[in-house]
C-alpha cells in the first residue's frame, strides 16, 4: 500500500474517531456539566500523551523553549474556547447541522487570508467562498428558529475553529505533539477552574469510563490525522475531513435519533462543494479538530 492511500485510511479512521468523540460528548453534556466533561477529557488526554511527551525530552524545557509564546497561549485559548463551545452547541443541536458549521471554518480562514495573513485570492475563490457562506445562512436559518443559543454558540464555536487555523500557520515550526499538549493543558486548566460551578456525581462506573474513553478517543484522533499529514499529501487527505458529516449524520441518527432535514442537507452539500473548490483551486492546512 502507498504512502497516500495508507495516509487516506488513516485519515478516513481519524474522521471516524472525531465524529465518535463528538457524540461522546453530546452524550455525556445531556448529564453532566461541559467544564466537567472537558476537565476529566483533558486528563485522560493527558494520560494518553505521556509515550509522546517521554520521547520528546523535557516537557517544561519545551515549554519555556516553544517559539511565538504570546501566539501559541492565543491559540491554545481559542483551542479551549472552541472545544467549549462545540459542546454547548451540541447540547442544543443536532450532531451533524453542528459539524456543518464547523466544516465551514477552512472558507473563513480563506475570506480573511488576504487581511490577516497577505495572502492573495483569486476571483473564482471568492465565487467559492461566497457559496459557502451561503451554506452557513441556510444552515444559520431553521437554527435561530429551533434554538437561538444553539446557533451563536455555532457561530462563536467556528469562528474560534478558524483562528486555530489561522494560527497554526504561524506556528508551523512548532512540533505536533506539543501544540497538543498545550490545547489539553488549557482545556484542563479552564475545566478545573469552572468545573465546581456546575460538578454532578458520576452516577456509574459506566459514566466515568465514557468520560475517560472520550478523552482517549480524541487523542487517537489527532495522531491519527497527523500520522495522516506525514504519510500522504495534503491534496489527497485534505478532502476527506468532509468524511465527519457522513459519520456525524450515522452517530446522530443512531445514538440520538436526529434526522438531517432539507436545509442542513442543502446548507452541509453548499459547504462540502465550496470547500471542495477551495482545497482545488489554493489547499488549504488542515487544523486540528
């Protein structure tokens, strides 16, 4: 097997095991708080962590040596605030309208490219991008009538999706494992700080092993898309992300019983094709989910 079909299977498996943490965490916000569920994720991420961290030398001495430090805290507090975020809007939303919104965050990064980054597009990208946003409205439209809180927590969630991305691009010298570390270290910081305010008893061992199970789950994601990256091009696994709406629509028809109606089918495909014309015409990095 080549190097970019393994890479396509691994991306396929890491698009699997995002959209399988995701409805974790639906499942487990509808009991428990979202600071608590984020708290005991990021220690069971970390627990995950520790082979990858022992073989990079020392963690603090990595700390203190990590270049951009001012960029890589912003980036780890919009990482904390997505993944907060993604999960209040989950606790209101269906799985799969939720990661459309999320899967529109590469055609943001690529509206502000020219005034954040410099970067030059071309007009039939900005055609692209234009068909995107319209994916967004129609998306945006039966939400703010079901659940307002819902949709801006969408919104706020994916904007903060896009800054990661917009970030990592200045951080591109900085190693994988630990750009990781410090979106679990800020993630568990934040989860400790706001966890007591709204604690609930795990009710059963059952529940305290999903919580743990979630953490793993997303930590055998990330290495798996970044195993992914280094394996094969980014041209040929850059657009299989969009595989997370197929997984996302089975897990919420399965778990939840949430049926993908007319405008999220329509908004998710106007998102799908504009991200498809988009990764053609300029590839776009992918971030971490």
């Amino acid at each position: 097997m080549s190097g970019n079909h393994l890479g396509a299977l691994l991306m396929l498996l890491g698009m699997a095991a995002f959209a399988m943490n995701d409805a974790l965490g639906k499942w487990l916000v509808a009991d428990y708080g979202v600071a608590q569920v984020i708290l005991l994720r990021s220690l069971a991420a970390g627990v995950m962590m520790v082979p990858f961290l022992l073989r990079g030398g020392r963690v603090v001495a990595r700390l203190r040596s990590a270049p951009h430090p001012r960029l890589q805290a912003l980036r780890a507090a919009c990482a904390t605030a997505e993944v907060f975020l993604f999960y209040l809007a989950v606790s209101h939303m269906p799985l799969a309208e939720v990661m459309a919104f999320w899967m529109a965050a590469p055609i943001y990064v690529l509206a502000v490219s020219p005034l954040l980054l410099g970067e030059r597009v071309a007009a039939g990208t900005w055609a692209a991008v234009a068909v995107g946003f319209a994916g967004v409205l129609i998306l945006l439209t039966p939400s703010l009538q079901v659940s307002t809180p819902g949709a801006v927590f969408a919104l706020l969630g994916t904007a903060a999706f896009a800054a990661i991305m917009v970030l990592g691009r200045s951080l591109r010298q900085t190693p994988d494992r630990d750009l990781v570390l410090f979106q679990i270290g800020a993630a568990g910081l934040a989860g400790l700080l706001l966890a007591p305010l709204d604690w609930q008893p795990v009710r059963s061992s059952g529940d305290l092993a999903l919580l743990f199970l979630l953490g793993m789950v997303a930590t055998g994601a990330h290495v798996l898309v970044t195993r992914a990256l280094k394996m094969a091009e980014a041209s040929v696994v850059a657009s299989l992300q969009y595989s997370l709406l197929v997984w996302g629509a089975l897990f919420g028809f399965l778990l939840f019983g949430d049926v993908p109606g007319k405008a999220t089918l329509l908004g998710a495909a106007l998102i799908v094709g504009s991200g498809l014309i988009v990764l053609r015409r300029k590839p776009v990095a992918l971030p971490d989910i």
